[in-house]
C-alpha cells in the first residue's frame, strides 16, 4: 500500500491542465468492441482504471497500439470468445467497475457475455437493474449464478430486437450499456430517462461516426435505428470535468493563483457556479478557468429567504456526485454554512471523520447529508494520518491536507491512481510538496 506524504499551507502558483476524462474513456473503449475495424482515440487519461480496461481487451486478443502518451488505436477483429468463460477474465472484470460496459457491445455483435459482480468504490449498493433490465427488453436472457456472483447472458436470435423502454432510473454506465447493445438491434430502440451527461453525448457522436443512428443526443429520450455493422472512426476525450472541480476547489483552498487550461468550459454544467455559491472567484478566459488568490477568505452564500445554502447532487444537467466530497471539503474552511446532499450514495460521505479529525466543524445528519459549519481563517485544518476509502473522497483528503497546517500522511493511495494521472508530479510543478512513498 503506497502513501502521500503531504507538507501543508503551501501556496501554488501557474497552469495545469486536466486529463482526459476517465468516465467517458471507459465507455468509448468499450464501444470499439462493436465494429472489426480500427478505432483511434485520443486524450486517453494514463490512470488505473483506464489501464486495466485496456489491459483486459488486449487479454481479450483486441489488437492495441499505443501511439503517443494519450492515443491508441483499436481493433476488435479477432476477439478470444473462449477467454470470456475463464477464471482469470472473470476476476478482472470483478476487480473493475467500468467492465460492466463490456457487456452491450459483446451481446450485440456476439449474442452472449458473461457478467461477474463488478467492483470500483465502496460507496454503498450500486445495482445493475437498470442495465439488466433494460438488455432484457432488447431481447437478451439473463441467468444470476448466486454460488459464482455471475451473471449469463445470451440471445437466441441472430440479432437483439428494437423496443421502447422507460429506465427506472438515469443511471449513465446503464444508458452507455443499452445505447451500445440497441445500436446494432434489429429496428428502432427509444430509450425515455435515458442519462444525458456530456460523456454519454460523446459516446453517441461517436457511435454516430461508426455508421450508427442515434437521435435525442443530450436528452433524455434517446432514439436508435439499428444498423447491421460498424466501421471505425477517431475519436478525442473531452477534459475531465471531476478534475477541473477538484482543481478549482484545491486552488480555492490553499489560495493559489491557478489557470486551468483546456477545461471544456462550455461542458461544465453547474461546476462553476456552485463554486461560486461558496464564495469563489471562478474566471472563465476563453476555455480556460483562472481561480486568483484572492481566495484567502471566501463566503458561503445562503439563498434568498436567508436560509442555509443546500448543495446537492442531481441527474445532468445537475451537479455531478463526483465532485460532492470535494464541495464539502472546500466549504470546511470557507465563511458559513452549508448542507452537503449526497443523495445518490449512502456511504459517500462517510470519510468526514477523516476531516473532523483534522478539526473540521461538520456534523453528519444522515448517510446522505452532511452540514458543514466554515471557520474561515479563524481555524487551520491541522495534519493528519488517513486512508483513503475511494477515489473522490481521496482527492478531497489530499486538498484537505494541503491546505491544512503541518505534515500529513494519507495511505491507500492506489484508490486516487484509479482517477486521478500523475496528481503528485503534476501538482508539485506548480508549487506543491507531497511524496509519493510506495511500499
């Protein structure tokens, strides 16, 4: 278990630029299981989870190269079937959260995947009804091995069969899912509730690319044609939104004068103005973001009536949950209060001991709420030891700690290697002091 070694109170200064995004790479190299022909993609982020995702089509004899730091190609033309039954395919698709989107494109063009429970961040159930559920529709049989925790798909028609469908909920790996699998249905699939995030956007223009017909794209009533086959096309990964956030809400916290560049500001939704909410100057230049220094001391708005600030995760155009645990660690050291509405997941907000430790004025109502009470420059968060429990809730740790006085130790770092590329390196150029010590 490797750790960061963090030296507080240290201001930073100059630009960085965010990574790929890693929501979106896990769906789109997904995606290149539905065509034999090659698929580009670049700005693909070097992270854990983006890896092992590539590691696993290479396993599955997809042909990949990697053409420079953040561009690949791939081709799926001559894909091991027989792997897919194996106990080591089977455990690494457990050990990966992004592998459940595997299962659309193989369905598709092959009639039959296997589905092991998949794993990713401890942060409370994270059920895969709505994927189920909805490859159902389209014509797939769904058999649960509970002695293996498996799940065994397959279809007996020669291709899955368009049809309407209402989801139970926006899940959005869930909507990435069936939008594969209905692409190459035999007629028209409308997807109503369907999730509408910018990554699920670029997917569809994507798979639009390929030959596919997707109509609807960015609401959430999806509209899909089928079509027999695919080609390849090239593809570019937007910025990751959940790393400008945390660059914003990190540069807030330690008074930093930071330019974010190339943020696909225009993608951002309501990240910039819900900073805002909590007293930040957020710049917009061009595509980049400016965060001056000037936020040494920032004041949490309430709402009109005078009531407490309540901020809150919600389907997109809604603010994303990623960003939840970083909103509540910004606002510990901020002017006033707010609540903290984590409603998505009920154990997200469980690493607030971690910051109440640090001397942090928060009180958790529920699972789900937290109320966090700002002491401004009244009060330093002093140093700490902790471990991170996932990868939000660990870059919400690593601000907290650089922001706080004294020197702190945050292990477990694997988790925050899993989303975030380089974060050590990358901010130690622009004035940052964290050793990255590996065990």
């Amino acid at each position: 278990m490797s750790s960061f070694v963090i030296e507080g109170g240290r201001r930073m200064s100059g630009e960085i630029i965010p990574q790929g995004a890693k929501n979106e790479a896990l769906e789109v190299i997904c995606a290149v299981l539905l065509t034999s022909e090659k698929v580009t993609i670049h700005n693909v982020p070097d992270i854990l989870d983006v890896n092992n995702l590539i590691q696993l089509l290479r396993d599955m004899q997809v042909k990949i190269e990697r053409l420079s730091g953040t561009s690949y190609t791939f081709q799926a033309d001559s894909v091991n079937l027989s792997y897919l039954s194996t106990e080591e395919y089977l455990n690494k698709c457990a050990a990966l959260r992004g592998s459940v989107m595997i299962v659309g494109p193989l369905i598709a063009r092959y009639g039959k995947a296997l589905l092991p429970k998949p794993g990713g961040d401890k942060i409370g159930r994270r059920r895969l009804d709505t994927h189920l559920t909805g490859l159902q529709k389209l014509g797939v049989s769904i058999h649960y091995d509970s002695t293996r925790q498996l799940y065994l798909m397959e279809t007996n028609t020669t291709r899955l069969e368009g049809t309407y469908m209402l989801l139970d909920e926006a899940s959005v790996t869930g909507t990435a899912n069936i939008l594969m699998a209905a692409v190459l249905a035999k007629g028209i699939t409308t997807i109503y509730n369907a999730a509408c995030e910018p990554y699920l956007q670029q997917l569809s223009a994507m798979l639009n690319r390929m030959g596919a017909h997707i109509e609807g794209v960015g609401s959430n009533l999806l509209t899909i044609e089928g079509v027999s086959s695919l080609g390849g096309t090239t593809h570019t990964i937007l910025p990751d939104m959940i790393e400008v956030g945390s660059f914003i809400g990190m540069a807030a916290m330690t008074a930093s004068d930071i330019t974010i560049k190339g943020t696909g500001y225009e993608q951002l939704g309501l990240i910039p103005e819900s900073f805002r909410r909590l007293g930040i100057t957020v710049e917009k230049q061009g595509d980049n973001i400016h965060v001056p220094s000037v936020n040494d001391r920032y004041e949490i708005e309430t709402f009109i009536d005078g009531s407490i600030m309540t901020i809150a995760d919600a389907t997109w155009p809604g603010l994303t949950p990623d960003l939840l645990s970083v909103f509540l660690v910004v606002a510990t050291q901020a002017v006033g209060s707010v609540l903290i509405h984590q409603k998505m997941f009920e154990s997200r907000l469980f690493f607030v001991d971690k910051l109440i430790d640090m001397g942090a004025q928060i009180i958790l109502c529920d699972p789900h709420r937290a109320t966090v009470i700002g002491l401004g420059n009244r009060f330093r968060l002093r140093g700490a030891t902790m471990t991170s429990p996932d990868i939000r809730a660990g870059i919400a740790l690593l601000i907290a700690a650089m922001s706080a006085e004294g020197i702190s130790r945050i292990h477990n770092i694997e988790q925050i290697d899993r989303g975030y590329q380089d974060i050590d390196k990358r901010l130690n150029r622009i004035g940052a002091n964290i050793t990255r010590i590996t065990s």
